[in-house]
C-alpha cells in the first residue's frame, strides 16, 4: 500500500501557484524522488523524437540540481544562471547538441538558490518556454525531483506529464503524491506512468499495478502505462561515459523501449 503524508499535500495545495496556457508540444518528465532515472529518460526521450524528424529541445528545468549539461559532457557558454539574472533571453540560452540534433537548455548545477525563485519570475520563465516551444515541434522539460513550486509551474505547461517510479516504496510514493497534487491543481492533466528499471516485464507491470490500485482508490483515476524499461547495464556505461544511450548502443533493450515511449507519445490519444 502507498502511504502518503497528509499534512504535507494539503500544505503544498494551499500554495497557488500562476499558471499560463499549456502548450500542445511540452512533455514533462517527473519523479517525486531523485535517482529514478529521470534526466536519462529526458535526454534519451528527446534524441529518439528527433531520429523520428522532430525539431527537438530539452529544457532542464532541475533548477536547483541540473545535470543535464553533465550527462551530455557539454560546458555550454550560456545556462540558466544568466536567464534568470536578466543578462540574455531564454532562446539565447539554447545550444546545439549536434550528435543527438536536438536543442538544449542548460540548468544551473548547484546553485540550490534557483529553485526559490519568486512567484512572478517563475511565471515570466513559464510564459517565455511557452513562446519557445512555438519555434519546436517537442519540447521535453526535465524537472526537478519533489513536488515544490518551481516543479508544479512548470508542470502545469506541459501538455503531457510523464511521471517516473521504480519499485521503491518511497519512488512509488512520492510519484503517487506528485500526482495527487497535480490533479489536485489541474484535474485534466495527462499523467503517464513509466516503470524504470525494473527486474523483468513482469515485475514492471507489477509495479505500475501498485500505484495504479491507489489512484483508482483513491483519486479515481486511471493512470496509463507509457512504458515499462527493464534493467540494461548498457545504461550506466553511457552515463558514465556522457553519452546518449541511442549513440553509444542505439540497439539495446532500453533504447527500443524507450523509442516506443516516444512513438507512443506521436499518436493521438484515444
């Protein structure tokens, strides 16, 4: 059973946050818990829907603890740093990754600072992604683990909202209270689940049946199931090695499965 803090939802509900327009292009990828795999899912993501012919960028919208940039092995001139202090605009930000053919924009590793940004400023940055994704087919956001406010502005652009767990007992539960509070905040948010490294298929759909028991219980929702991705050692070798899993080995388990997310993300909802 996925147990979840009261106290603490109901504080996070009672924090308005402005949100904008979402944009029919933004896919966010979220986690209530750190080291699910989500900026590997974001980047790897990103690459297969530009190998499928769409102008990509990746936004890494983990303000406080970016790593996008790292994973990559990129040292970009410009970042968020610089966005958010006014010295050149979010689209001046962005650089080429020229061996995925996507766009990237950088965060800002280690200045925990950005991820208390004012209500107002935050707005103004969600309003600016939402203009920049006019100029991109896709659009995938990375966001910063939890459930604070920088993570729900954000995720309230997004048309999409894939959400990352394992099967963790505390990944299942911060990925059912991001949930819940999204839905809380916006009860038409598209909310899709993806195992991540999970033992077999079988143990995959077993946990995404656990945290789909619970909404069904408890929220009255169906969450779909976006993707299952099994265990594959070739992962942490292109992590360590900065470089994306569809470069260093485009014909592992995880790549095809993650290829079918993106594909799946290209066909119109029933």
């Amino acid at each position: 059973m996925i147990e979840v803090k009261k106290n603490n939802i109901q504080a996070l509900h009672g924090q308005a946050t402005q949100t904008g327009p979402k944009s029919d292009n933004i896919i966010a990828i979220a986690s209530g818990k750190g080291g699910v795999g989500k900026t590997w899912l974001s980047i790897t993501l990103s690459h297969a829907l530009s190998q499928q012919g769409n102008k990509t960028l990746l936004f890494d919208g983990d303000l406080g603890l970016a790593n996008v940039d790292i994973q990559l092995g990129l040292a970009p001139n410009k970042d968020m740093g610089g966005v958010l202090s006014g010295r050149y605009s979010l689209a001046d930000a962005k650089v080429r990754y020229p061996d995925g053919n996507f766009d990237v924009i950088a965060g800002r590793s280690g200045s925990g600072s950005l991820a208390n940004l004012p209500s107002q400023r935050l707005f103004e940055l969600s309003r600016d992604l939402g203009e920049l994704s006019n100029s991109y087919d896709h659009v995938i956001l990375d966001l910063g683990a939890g459930i604070d406010k920088t993570v729900r502005q954000l995720a309230s652009q997004a048309q999409v909202c894939l959400v990352i767990t394992t099967d963790e007992p505390t990944s299942l539960t911060d990925a059912y209270a991001f949930i819940k509070l999204t839905r809380m905040q916006h009860p038409d948010a598209d909310l899709r689940i993806v195992v991540n490294m999970a033992e077999n298929e079988h143990e995959g759909h077993k946990t995404y049946s656990t945290i789909r028991k619970a909404c069904e219980s408890f929220l009255k929702i169906t969450p779909e199931l976006a993707g299952i991705i099994v265990k594959d050692g070739k992962v942490k070798d292109a992590i360590r090695n900065q470089t994306p899993l569809l470069v260093r080995y485009p014909g592992s388990d995880a790549a095809r499965r993650v290829e079918a997310i993106a594909q799946s993300l290209l066909k119109p909802k029933k």
